[in-house]
C-alpha cells in the first residue's frame, strides 16, 4: 500500500512539473459589448497562432472583458493570480488596455496591447516598461489623414469622438498632425460608445461649416456620428480613424459610410497592395490563413493586430527558455526583455522593430489609406 501511494505521489509529482513546462498565454478581448466587431475577429485569430515553440506546448486562456475597463482589470488579475500565466494579450480598445498596465506590472507579467492609444506604451517607464502593443500610434494614422486632406483641398475640418481616452488622444494628436498642413480643427465634439443619438453635436458641427469631418471612434458606434451628420444634410468629406477598419462597420453603415476615407494597416487590403509593398508577402500569410478558416472577404485589421502579437511572443520566446522555465518570474522577466529586442519581424501590419524605448516597434510602412466604395475597401495609392 505505500509503495502504491509513493507511486501515485511521483506520478502526481510528475504531471505537475509537466503542466508547469507548458507557457500560458493568457488573453483578454472584447468579444461583447459596443467593441464586439474587434474582439471577436481576435479571438478568431487565437486559434491560428502557434500550439508549440521551441518544443513547448502553448496553452491559451482566452476571457471576454464586455468592452467594459472594470471587467478587464478582474480579468488581468484571475489570469495573474489564478491561471499563472506567462504572458497576456489584450485588450481590444484603449481605455481597457490602459486600465491593465498597472495589473500586468504589478504581477510582473509582460503584456502586448492589441488596441491604438500609443499612451499605452509611452513613455516607457515604470509600469509600462512591462507593455507592448502592436497596434499604430494615432499619430502615424493622424500624419496620413491630414496629408489626404491637404492633397484633397481640404482647409477646415470638424472633429467628433469618443468621449474617453481613445477620442481625446486622437484629438490631441490630429491636432497637432493638421497644424503641419495648415489645416483647421473648426469644431470638437464627443459622445459615448452606447449613445443612441448625436443630433446635438452633428448641429453643432454643421454649424461650424467644415469641408471634412472626421470621427475618433472604433467599431460599428462610429457610423452612428457619420449617419448623424448626414441626417442634417452633411455634404463634405468624411473620414474615419483605423477603429473600424473591420466589414461589420460597412454593413451596419451601409450607404452612410459610402466615400469615406480611413487610414489602415497594409493587411486590410493586402492584396491589392503592389508586389514592392515591403508588408504585402507577411500580411497575405496571415490573410489566407484567415480567410481559409473563416471565409472569403472575413479578415479584418484587428485580427491582424492578435496575429502580429502572436508573431511577437513567437520570436521572443524561443531567447527567454533559454534564460528560465515557463512558470516562473526569471521567464516572464526574460520574455519582457525578448520582446523589447524584435528585429526586422514582418507580420500583417507591418515590420516590427521594438527597443527599451519604443515598445511598439513600427513606422511608415505600417498605414496605407482606403476609400469604401460600393460597400468595400478600396486602397488609394
């Protein structure tokens, strides 16, 4: 009899130290919820990423956060506390992801942001020193959209956008981008991502007489401002930021959204992107890989943007097992140091280059303009 308990003992003792060799990824995204049309093409991709790197099994925990920071932050700390995970990936938008950062450091556990704000990675200090994301900067985007303007004869615009952190900083930041092109920021409204109704500000808008408008929002709530400002009889030129650069937006805005211009990343429209497009061979890997679980005309940026952090924690963690075992604090410090030091890795979006300083790691080659023109997406050379 106690030769049998030994036996069960080391049995136990052994699967034990077998599930402690696995790495546990642990993601957060909002597959419900006004942010729904984002997170549920990332969690799609989940399924697409590696099962195994450098002979380590990869288990994913995969928890819906409800588009909701409170939910997000509950989910942070159960995969921390609870699931001991290794890494997590998250969340689908800016005021989620920046409700994270503090929970991820403080457990001492690298995270890569898949939403835009580039506050969720700068400055790189204290607890951001633990975040990434692979996601734009609006700032990249912003450049691009005030350059379209300008080309365009554009010399006054209207402003309306989330009212949190996602709309404020794509305000600041366009602001400064139309300053450099002499362009005009004429009118500065916000609204909620559960509103039903933005008569008010559209009014005011069209009271301000802009040649363009754009709209700081993300997912299928953006078409509620642009279908507002059509109401009141709107005639100018719109744009969007690369929050909706996923179909849903175009079937929820359906006419309304018709002639807008967006500022996304190259995977969108991978293949119509010219062979000399230094990101178009990366980003149709991810595209057919997409498209041939999930269905043709299926693949959207935000998928993209999980595929890419896939991507990230694939180079990295091959360099942190050499350091320690998955499972502990020395791994999870080695994989925050791998995943700082990404060289020359093309992935959908673009080709990713991080430093101590820069934990995003991207540049120009990573946004290409659209137009939607007859419910699709058009890339603008």
């Amino acid at each position: 009899m106690k030769f049998k308990k030994m036996t069960l003992a080391v049995t136990l003792l052994a699967v034990n130290i077998s599930a402690l060799a696995d790495i546990t990824i642990g993601v957060n995204v909002s597959t419900t919820g006004p942010a729904a049309s984002l997170g549920i093409p990332e969690k799609n991709t989940v399924s697409l990423l590696p099962k195994t790197l450098a002979g380590q099994k990869i288990n994913y925990i995969i928890l819906d956060d409800a588009s909701d920071t409170t939910a997000s932050v509950k989910n942070t700390r159960k995969l921390i506390s609870e699931d001991k995970v290794d890494l997590i990936i998250g969340s689908s938008i800016t005021p989620a992801s920046l409700a994270m950062v503090d929970v991820a450091a403080q457990g001492e556990t690298p995270m890569i942001s898949v939403a835009a704000s580039a506050k969720i990675v700068e400055p790189v200090d204290g607890p951001r020193r633990w975040v990434f994301k692979t996601t734009q900067n609006d700032i990249m985007m912003a450049l691009a959209v005030a350059e379209h303007m300008a080309n365009n004869g554009v010399k006054t615009v209207g402003f309306i956008g989330f009212s949190d952190a996602y709309g404020e900083g794509w305000y600041q930041t366009f602001v400064t981008a139309a300053e450099l092109k002499k362009i005009k920021v004429v009118s500065n409204e916000r609204f909620v991502r559960t509103d039903s109704s933005v008569s008010g500000q559209a009014l005011r808008i069209m009271s301000s007489k802009p040649d363009a408008v754009l709209i700081a929002a993300s997912g299928t709530p953006a078409v509620l401002p642009q279908k507002g400002l059509k109401d009141v009889g709107f005639k100018g030129i719109f744009y969007q930021t690369h929050g909706v650069a996923n179909n849903d937006f175009i079937r929820v805005g359906g006419k309304d959204v018709e002639g807008t211009f967006v500022p996304v990343g190259p995977i969108l429209v991978a293949p119509q992107l010219p062979a000399s497009n230094p990101v178009k061979k990366s980003a149709m890997v991810y595209y057919k890989a997409y498209e041939d679980v999930y269905g043709k005309g299926s693949v959207s940026t935000f998928g993209g943007h999980m595929w890419d952090a896939g991507q990230m924690m694939a180079a990295a963690i091959p360099v942190a097992l050499k350091v320690a075992k998955p499972g502990t604090a020395e791994f999870r410090a080695a994989l925050r140091s791998s995943l700082e030091n990404v060289k020359d890795l093309a992935a959908s979006h673009g080709i990713y280059n991080t430093t101590p300083t820069d934990h995003l790691g991207l540049d120009q080659r990573s946004r290409v303009m659209v137009k939607i023109e007859n419910g699709t997406w058009k890339y603008e050379p």
